[in-house]
C-alpha cells in the first residue's frame, strides 16, 4: 500500500507547472516548481491528513489529469502523446485545484499552512512553505501565470468549496 504522497504531490505539481510556466530562464524555472511543490504539499496534507487516507488513496488511485486537461485546454495540445505521459495518471485533480486556491491567496495559503500545525505530516515550522504563504518578488516574477487568479480560477473553482470547508471546520449550516 502507498503511504507516501510524495508520487501524487510530484506529479500534480508537474501538471501545474506545465499548464502554468514560470516566465523566464532555469532560475525562473525552479522557482516555480518550489511554489507548485509546496502549494500541492499543504493541499496533500490537508486531503490526507494521515497514513490510513494516504494508503486509501493508494489503493484507490488519483484519478489522473484528464479533467483538468479539459478544462483548461491542455488535452488538444496532448494529441497522441498520452501514452507517453503515464505520470499523469498520478494527477490529483482535487490537489490541483486546493493548490491553485492557495497560490492565489496567501490568506488563505497561510490559514492551510496554520491548519497543518495539528496534523501528523508536517513539522509544524511555518518557515517551510515560505514560498507559497509569503512569496518575494522574485517568486511573484517566476510564477507569474502559476499565481495568477484569473488563469487558475477554472481548476480553483473545481473544488475551492471542499477546502473552505476543511478550512472552516464547524461551521453552523443555516436551512
């Protein structure tokens, strides 16, 4: 049984990283991929707070890139090379969508990070996810399409409810 995330987090940060670039040389690059790594990092701990739902999703199965592909236009651009992209059948389109939210927000990214504190994957030290709660400008210039609200609002929407509300634990619901 998989109890590390780590293939999924690898795998949904790829497909960030490749629908969204970083503008930019190598240095641009790297940065990108710190920021898509962590943001789908808190997203996976937050989804899958412990060994038991990691395993679950283990036996389960991510459930691949092909939605979100659909929707934002990167399945035409696949055309028959799908075959060799088995990396994205380890797409978690619930952590795409979480980790979009997050790089959007830095509110909201710092309230995930916060979130994590009782949980039993991180550290519990803030300075971890610098990147994605407190990015600089050199982040911000690298990771200009991965932070940009408008681009990212289409996989953001698929799922933002489901993170408020394990944001938001406890709320009263009003009939």
């Amino acid at each position: 049984m998989l109890a590390d995330l780590s293939p999924v987090i690898a795998a949904t940060a790829q497909w960030l990283t490749r629908a969204f670039p970083a503008a930019g040389g190598a240095l641009a690059s790297a940065l990108c991929e710190v920021q898509a790594r962590q943001a789908v990092t808190v997203a996976a701990w937050l989804r899958y707070p412990t060994a038991m739902d990691a395993a679950l999703l283990g036996m389960a199965g991510p459930g691949g890139s092909g939605r979100l592909d659909w929707v934002t236009g990167a399945d035409a651009a696949l055309g028959d090379e799908t075959d060799a992209h088995a990396w994205r059948t380890w797409v978690d389109e619930v952590l795409a969508s979480w980790a979009a939210c997050l790089l959007t927000d830095p509110e909201l990214a710092a309230r995930a990070v916060t979130a994590l504190a009782d949980g039993s994957h991180s550290t519990g030290s803030r300075a971890e996810f610098r990147r994605l709660t407190a990015p600089d400008d050199s982040d911000r210039r690298a990771a200009a399409l991965l932070r940009h609200p408008d681009l990212l609002a289409p996989v953001a929407d698929l799922h933002q409810d489901q993170l408020l509300d394990r944001l938001n634990p406890g709320r009263t619901l009003i009939a």
